[in-house]
C-alpha cells in the first residue's frame, strides 16, 4: 500500500517543490492551503511536472479545527509535513499576535489530529546569533530575534513535548533549514514572493528583470572577508528531497529516538556579495546593487554542520551554488513570459 503524506501550506515555495519530490519518490500526497501567500501558480506547476492533474488540493485554514478534522476524516494521512505558517520576520515584529495565533494553533491543531508521524518545517533562525560557527544541532539555541523565530522555538519545544507524552503514539522529526534558494530545474516552480520579497535571491532576480530598480545589500562593515554576511545557502531541490528521506525514515520505523532534530544545509558559508557577483557570472548580467545599512535582526555568520542528516538520514546537498542561480534567473523568465 501507498503510504499518504499530508503537506500542510504545500502551495507555497517549500511546499510546491517537496511535493513534487514526494511523488517522485512513490508517495500519495494531500496538499491544504489557505493560500493566504501565494496563488495556485506553483501548485498548477507541480501538476505539469509530476504528470498529475489528480493530486487532491484542499483550500483550508490549519487554525480551523473543525476544519482539520474533516480533513482527517475525508483521507487516511500516514505522515505529516507542516509547512503553513506567516514567515515574515519584519511583520512579526509588527503584528506579534497574529504570528502567535496562527503559528501555534494550526501547529496545535495538527498534533491534535492524531496523525502518528508529524516532520516540522523548522528554521537555522533558532540558533540566533551563534557563539561557534558550523552550528551542529547541538549548539545552543539562542534567544529569538523575532517573534516569527520565536514561534518556530515554541514549535520544535511543543512537538518534543507532545512526543515525550505520547507514550510511542507519536514521532517527530524536526528540520532546521538554512537559507533555501532557487527553482526546480523546470522552471515552472519556485519563489513567488508577494510584494516586496524578504529574501535575497528573489530581490536579485528581480531587480535583474526590471521590476526592481536597485538591490539593497545590508552591510558591508561586518568582520568578514567582504564586510557582507555569510550564510548557508540551499538549492530549493536539495532541501524538498531532505524531506523524503526523512519522512521515509518515519514511515520505515528506522528512527532512534521519538523526535530527531536534523540541520539541512550545505555546510559551506558564501557571503551575500559572493552570491551577487556569482549570479551576475553565471547569468552574464550587470547587476544595479547598493550598500545599506546594516538591517535589525541579521547575524554576521551562519552555516550548518549537516554531518547528521548525511549519516543517519542518507541525505546530501549535491547542486552547485551556480546551477541554482541559473535556476532562478530561469523561474523570473518564465515568470515574465520569456
């Protein structure tokens, strides 16, 4: 029998691309959106590439209880893999409360639902501002940044919580992601930010395009080699097949431990001018870029030690920082009709 995978918010970036690698790899997929942050551009997109017009779509909101148990009413689910959240830092700062509600409800909601095996979509953001560099999944975490970091603390704290109390009834796997970028080599998923993006390679990409007249890099005075920060940056593709082994690793009963945390990145640190001046490279395009101040909230060096997702989950980063630039620039392309 077909194990079922519920993703939770699997309409948006993330989601989209772990889909498509589900399926791939021999899984039913249910996809629930309250498409509150995309449109059903990426979901039409992974229709194309898996060849299926049939993967059940429900528009619902996770905070809705009632809501979440027809859900689990109308299909058997085996696993869970929770994306559906608010994800931006800045507005958390300004609307905390809304962050609060449905961060942790629909987080709640689903833990309530029963479904015996449960993978959170954490963040590197809990590590804050790291005393060592690589962070393991051991160092310490710091206290949050925002309250959008908060939530996804008080998350992996509730789901080790609810495991420990589940007498084996429960597991968990929480993933700590680094900084996911790129498209699927399609081109016909990736990051569809609304409004202004928050994250860098969107703003890059359209900035190159002309929707953006200038990038704005915040920081040139950090203690790194060009002054810009470093981070640890993910090809999107790399990051979604993270998750299959993982949930197969669930599924498989292989888990040594009732929740296991795991950190999915590539280990190697590159500066935010780097991945400017590589894009530009790879691309063959001039970039219109300025220094800005620094921005609130940013740490000067973060990277993963991903040693423990490459041995007990069998999983490795394997695309270049080039091919995911390409594939992004590729995803603005095909966004603009090109």
């Amino acid at each position: 029998m077909k194990k079922t995978v519920l993703v939770s918010g699997g309409a948006g970036f993330i989601g989209s691309h772990v889909t498509v690698e589900l399926i791939a790899a021999g899984y039913d997929v249910v996809v629930a959106d309250n498409m509150s942050n995309c449109d059903l551009t990426c979901f039409e997109g992974v229709k194309k590439i898996t060849g299926r017009e049939d993967i059940p779509f429900v528009k619902m909101d996770f905070c809705d209880m009632d809501a979440v148990r027809r859900l689990f009413s109308q299909y058997s689910i085996d696993a869970v893999i929770h994306f559906a959240a608010f994800k931006a830092v800045g507005e958390s700062v300004a609307e905390p409360l809304k962050y609060y509600k449905n961060n942790l409800i629909s987080f709640m909601n689903i833990l309530e639902s029963g479904c015996p095996n449960v993978l959170f979509s954490s963040s590197a953001t809990v590590y804050g501002e790291p005393e060592q560099v690589p962070v393991t999944e051991q160092s310490p975490r710091q206290p949050a940044t925002s309250p959008y970091g908060n939530t996804k603390q008080i998350c992996e704290d509730i789901l080790q919580d609810t495991v420990k109390a589940s007498g084996g009834a429960l597991r968990g796997i929480l993933l700590r992601y680094f900084n996911p970028i790129g498209a699927h080599p399609s081109a016909l998923i990736g990051e569809l930010p609304r409004g202004v993006p928050n994250n860098l390679v969107p703003f890059i990409t359209q900035t190159a395009i002309g929707k953006r007249e200038c990038l704005s890099i915040f920081g040139n005075d950090y203690p790194t080699a060009d002054g810009t920060c470093l981070r640890d940056y993910i090809d999107i593709v790399d990051l979604a097949k993270a998750h299959v082994y993982a949930v197969r690793r669930m599924l498989d009963g292989k888990m040594e431990q009732g929740c296991e945390v795991y950190n999915v990145g590539t280990g190697r640190p590159v500066s935010v001018l780097e991945l400017v001046n590589a894009f530009e490279k790879v691309n063959n395009l001039k970039l219109n870029y300025k220094f800005a101040p620094r921005r609130a909230g940013d740490v000067t060096a973060i990277w993963a030690d991903p040693t423990l997702a490459n041995e007990k989950l069998g999983w490795k980063a394997e695309r270049s920082v080039e091919d995911t630039l390409k594939s992004a620039w590729a995803w603005e392309l095909h966004l603009a009709g090109k």
